[in-house]
C-alpha cells in the first residue's frame, strides 16, 4: 500500500516567534520518483537554497534533513525546522 503524510507542527515561543516543523514522508511509487528528483539536487544545496530563501522572509533555517537517495526501501522523508520571528503577537496584559 502506497501512503504518504504531511506534518506540520508549530510550537509557539514567549517571545512571540515558533519553531515550526514540517515532516513529508513519502511510501511507494512515489518515493521513488522522489529519490529520482532528489539526486538532481545534493542536500548541501538544498539546505542553502532554504536558508537563502528563508534570510529573505526573516526566517531561519533551524534543521535540514532529507532520506539520502541511496538508501534501501521505499520511504522518502524531508524534514525542515525553521523559526518564525513573528508569529503570535503579545500585549501588555498577555
């Protein structure tokens, strides 16, 4: 059975930023193609593609990871954790 799930999670700090955290994982055919896809890019570029892309927004890149292609089995994952400077907002009185 093919099956595949995305997580975000989001954990908000007291400062009013997070750490927010998004899991894609991939089982199957389609893990597969995704390895294929992935190989186009080593994960040394990708993490600094990320941190450029997220210096841009304000964000920061906190965490990187992403199966290596040449792993056995059909499971593809990509994690990313990131900080969001503002995300909630806080007043005076909470």
């Amino acid at each position: 059975m093919e099956d595949s799930s995305y997580e975000t999670v989001v954990h908000a700090n007291p400062n009013g930023s997070a750490t927010i955290t998004e899991t894609m994982k991939i089982v199957g055919e389609p893990a597969a193609k995704a390895k294929e896809l992935a190989k186009k890019l080593s994960p040394e570029k990708a993490r600094q593609r990320l941190e450029d892309s997220f210096k841009k927004t304000g964000y920061k890149l906190v965490d990187f990871f992403m199966t290596p292609t040449n792993s056995p089995g059909s499971n593809y994952e990509t994690r990313i954790t990131y900080t969001a400077p503002r995300f909630g907002s806080t007043t005076a009185g909470g």
